[in-house]
C-alpha cells in the first residue's frame, strides 16, 4: 500500500479546481440549452421573496463586481445580524438549487486562506441584471 501526504493547502486547490471545473460545465450545460445569463437572474428573482430579493438587491447597489464581500462585510453594510446574512445567501443557494442548469451564476465564491471565511465577487453579468430588474 503506498500512501501520500497531501497539504492542505493542496487540497484547498484541488478543490477551488474542481469547484471551477463544475462551474465551466454547469455554464456549458446552460448554453447548451439557451439560457441567457439575464434571464436565469430573473428566474431566480421571480421565486424569491420580497425580502430576499430586496437582500440581494441590496447586496447589488453595495458590492461592485470588482469588490469581494464575505458574512461579516455583508452583516455591516447591511444593517444585519450575520446570521440572518447567512440566511438570506442560503435561501438565494437553496432557490438557485432548485432551478438546476437554468440557475445564473450570481458569483464566484473562494475560501479566504487567511480568514478561512468564503469570499464572494459578483459575476459583471448577474450583478447588471439584478440592479435593472429593480431600477429599470
């Protein structure tokens, strides 16, 4: 039996690969079918709630895409508890979920190695639709 000993630092990369690599196909699988990155946001917005879709707006006007945001950062500039940050992101995750390959990529996510907290930037494409299906 021959055994390997892997980092974790190593690992953490093999699994932002293969996060990645699920993301390329999950976007192929989508223009495969023809769906536009817009449209999927929509979608997404049409089965949240009112609260949830004002969350993400918010998150929208706060956030640039060029600007990575993690629960703590949210929780402050939003005026809320972290854990109901988390809350929201998990209810946009499960909505997100159940669209399957028609769900928009709102964005990328990466574990801070530092922090060890998840990071996220706003996918330009997500981030613009989001902030028209509020203003227009």
């Amino acid at each position: 039996m021959v055994t390997f000993e892997v980092s974790n630092e190593k690992l953490g990369r093999v699994a932002a690969a293969l996060v990645e690599l699920g993301l390329g196909l999950h976007e192929l699988a989508r223009e495969a079918r023809g769906v536009g990155e817009e449209d999927a946001v929509e979608r997404l917005w049409n089965r949240l709630g009112v609260d949830t879709q004002k969350f993400l707006y918010e998150l929208a006007v706060d956030f640039s895409p060029e600007e990575p945001f993690d629960l703590r950062a949210v929780a402050e500039r939003l005026g809320i508890a972290p854990a109901s940050a988390r809350a929201r992101l998990m209810a946009i995750g499960r909505s997100a979920r159940a669209l399957g390959g028609g769900a928009p990529r709102l964005w990328a996510s990466e574990r801070d190695p530092q922090t060890r907290r998840r990071r996220y930037m706003w996918s330009p494409t997500a981030h613009e639709a989001v902030i028209r299906l509020v203003e227009g």
